[in-house]
C-alpha cells in the first residue's frame, strides 16, 4: 500500500460513504468503527475481520477445512442491501442455521 489515498480508493470500492477523514479516525484508534467499514477495509487489504481486530495471525483469505469464509463475504455484501429489519431477521435466521449444523456436525454418527 502506498499512501493512504490508495487504501482510501480501494475501500471506498466496497464502502463507497466511507470519508478519508473516517479512515484516518478509525486507523489512528480514534475511533471505534462500524462493521461494514472494518469488512470494506478488510476487502481492501485482500484479507479477513478476523486478522484486522486480532483474532488471528493469518492474514490469508483462504479458508480453512470446514469453514464457510467465501460464503461469508458473499453474504456480507449482500446484507448491506436491506433494510435494517430485514438485516436482523436475516442474521438471526443464518445464525439459527448454523447453530443447527453445528449440533449435526458434533453429534456421533
């Protein structure tokens, strides 16, 4: 990354409001920073939440066995289209599905 106006442009391809002033908050710590804004960032970099807010050491995108990464960015992107009720009842809805796979998957077969 050269300079802040490149990772400016990059981010505003996926959070187009995102204001170099904002940016400069957030990566300054000034800041706590919404969702959508550490995922556009995220995109940008060409790597995960996870490894921005420290979760982990890894900064590749590539998923591990038996994860669900590439979906999640394609979900990611498509939740910022509704409607704020709609994003709630959808969240909630994936995390019900996923609860339900988990408890499939950790059951003895």
């Amino acid at each position: 990354m050269r300079s802040l106006e490149e990772l400016l442009r990059l981010v505003q391809n996926y959070q187009p409001s995102l204001a170099k002033t904002s940016l400069l908050r957030i990566i300054n710590d000034q800041v706590s920073p919404r969702l959508e804004n550490v995922e556009a960032i995220a995109h940008a970099l060409n790597t995960t939440v996870a490894y921005l807010i420290g979760e982990t050491d890894d900064p590749a995108l590539q998923p591990q066995a038996g994860t669900i990464l590439p979906v999640a960015h394609v979900w990611s992107d498509r939740l910022k289209n509704l409607e704020e009720g709609q994003r709630e009842l959808t969240i909630q809805a994936m995390e019900l599905v996923l609860r339900a796979v988990e408890a499939r998957n950790s059951t003895p077969q």
